[in-house]
C-alpha cells in the first residue's frame, strides 16, 4: 500500500452522511454482503457510485474531485503498482478485508484517475448454494480431466462458481490444483488437496508464461484465469487434451457463442484443426448471469449448460455449431451423457418458481421466442 495516502483518511465529504475514508466506503460492502453490494466505482466529477443489485446508485454528495481520487485511490497502490499506472494507464491488483476480498482495477480516463473495485466473499459458497438447474456440478467435480469453460458478462459469478468447484474437489480429492489469476480472487484452502495459486504480474509473468512452466509442475487440476489470446487457448487445450482437468473462463452470453469466439481467435487455416481440439477436449460449457430476484433480496444464477457429448462433439468437429442449441433444448435428461438446459428454460423455470419476475427475466433471455415457448412448456 502507497506510504504517502492513507486508507483511513477521511477525504471525501457528504454533506448529509459526514465524512468518509476508502475505507468506511468498503466497510459498506461488509454490512450488507457481496452479493447484494458488487462494485464501487470512483471517478473524476462524480460522486462515488456502488452497484447494488445489478443497478448503480450514487452517494448523495460531490462529484470527486482529481485529488480526492487519487486520496481514495492511491493507498491501494505499492509502488510498482503506481510506476506501471503511470506507464500503461493501467494496473490491476487486490485488498482484502477480514471478511472480503477486493479485486481493483485502476485506470486513467479523459477525466483523471478511475478504479472499478469489485468485492468477493471470503466464503466460497457450497455448491448447493451457487444455483445450478441440475446435478452436472457434481459430474464436474468426479471428472479426471478436460476443459470445463464457465462463461457470461462481466460480474455474472463465473470466478465464485469455479472457486466453489475447485473447492468441492480440494475437500474430496487428493490432488495437485494449480492456478494462474489475474488477479487471486478467492483464496483456495488446501483441505485433501495441495493449491498452489499465481498471480500474474506477481508471480508469473503472463498467462502464457505460467501454463508453460505449469505443465512441468506436475499438476492435476488446472485453473486459468481468463483465455484471452490465441495462444493461451491452445496451451489450455493442450493441457485439456493430455489429461488434466481444466477450468477457465470467457466473456460471452451463451455456450454456442463460446464455441463460435473461441474459433474467431484462430486465422482460417487452423480452425479445422482447433475445431477437432475443442471436439475432442472441451466437457463442459457453463454459461451464466445473475438476475435480481422477485422478493429485492439479491440476485440468483440463471444459467445454460453445454455437455459436449458425442453428437455436440460430432458438432463442433464438422463446423455445424448452430445446431447445438437443439442438442441444448432436447438433451435434459438426468443421465450423465445429456443434463443440458438453455437460459430460456432455466429463467422459465426460476418464473415457474416465484423467485425471478416475468418481465426481469424477459431482459436478460438471450431469445424471447424461445423464452416465450420454454414458458409455456414449463
């Protein structure tokens, strides 16, 4: 943490709240859980703004200041940290709290100094809690290896799903789980298991890096942050392919998209070839958001699985992606081969249940026709 600004200085004032520290403000996020309190924006000529529930709403005060940004800001930041925001305009890194973990991104904008402060429970929820539709979770955890993809928009809780998986398989198994995040967001506890988790910029110098010399240190389960560039995804193929389980993440909206922008990575000429990978690695595609429930209290998961059985596989290798969706609205069955389920009919069935409202999940369904027909097969 930078020596010069301290987190405890109370510099931003409220007229009718009193004064604040960076400090009181994710003080806030204890009180009332991350799950309802996500994210805590700071910007140059706004106020300080939390996102709660999914929506933003702003402290009753004056737009900060460039001053008492960098105030809020900069006790976050060690000095190399501070050195790499001068230089590339912005740095990623992480605070923790008792009972949280902050995961920070912090920027320059046309107005100044900016941060994106995002909170996670220090609790990895059971996976009885996360809100899958069905039992695959539980196929998950049993399996040996291949790649499961957890994807959705930016805080839909793909990192809190996967940490609650990892988590199930540290307190059965016997295993080595290595990790690479940009940055650590859950820490892992060891339990039966031996987790070993790299930050990059910290202990790693990339993703790239890290899955290199991380097929060297023996692991058995494997989790990379984020695929973001071709060859970090062909290296998390690799390693889906020559045994190990493999978990990782992808900002898309729904499992055939994933399949689709995994390919876009690739140039023409190596598509069949990265196709007939993904056929033969890929297990399971798990896509998510969280929508605002019906009674106020919080959000829930909705989600969309994709179990890449032998016709999905048979799919991917032949380029016939689209037809995948059918294999997702027929495949249902509680048998380990099938278990799939569209957003459309998950968001049927969370209306079905009373716990999400019938316009809300309207919104956030990736086809309303489709929606409109899973409501009345529902």
């Amino acid at each position: 943490m930078n020596e010069q600004y301290s987190a405890s200085a109370k510099v931003y004032s409220a007229a009718e709240l009193g004064d604040f520290s960076i400090l009181d403000m994710l003080h806030y996020f204890e009180e009332h859980g991350a799950m309802r309190v996500s994210d805590l924006h700071i910007k140059v000529g706004a106020p300080p703004t939390y996102r709660i529930d999914g929506s933003l709403v702003k402290l009753k005060g004056p737009p900060v200041s460039a001053q008492v940004a960098k105030q809020l800001i900069y006790p976050f930041l060690k000095e190399e940290n501070v050195r790499k925001l001068d230089i590339q305009h912005s740095v990623d890194c992480s605070y923790r709290l008792p009972s949280l973990q902050f995961r920070l991104n912090i920027f320059k904008d046309n107005d100044g100094l900016a941060a994106a402060i995002r909170a996670l429970s220090m609790e990895i929820p059971k996976l009885e809690q996360v809100g899958f539709p069905n039992s695959i979770w539980e196929d998950i955890v049993n399996r040996k290896h291949g790649l499961v993809l957890l994807t959705g928009i930016t805080g839909a809780g793909k990192s809190t799903t996967i940490a609650s998986l990892i988590d199930r398989i540290c307190e059965k198994t016997a295993c080595r789980i290595i990790t690479i995040e940009d940055p650590i967001e859950y820490i892992l506890p060891q339990k039966r298991s031996i987790v070993s988790q790299r930050e990059v910029g910290k202990d790693v110098k990339s993703f790239r890096q890290g899955l290199r010399e991380m097929l060297r240190e023996d692991p058995d389960i494997i989790f990379v942050g984020e695929m973001r560039d071709p060859e970090t995804i062909a290296m998390t193929l690799m390693a889906a392919e020559t045994g190990h389980l493999v978990f990782s993440t992808l900002h898309t909206r729904d499992a055939t998209g994933t399949v689709t922008r995994i390919l876009d990575y690739f140039p023409a000429g190596r598509q069949a070839e990265v196709r007939n990978q993904l056929s033969l690695g890929l297990a399971y595609v798990v896509s998510q958001k969280l929508i605002p429930r019906k009674d106020g209290r919080g959000r829930l998961v909705a989600m969309e699985i994709l179990n890449n059985n032998y016709a999905c596989a048979n799919l991917i290798r032949t380029g016939k992606i689209e037809q995948m969706y059918t294999q997702l609205q027929t495949k249902t069955r509680n048998r380990p081969d099938e278990k799939m389920i569209t957003l459309e009919k998950h968001l049927a069935t969370l209306v079905k249940q009373d716990k999400v409202d019938l316009l809300e999940a309207r919104k956030w369904a990736n086809n309303i026709k489709t929606f409109t027909d899973a409501m009345q097969q529902t």
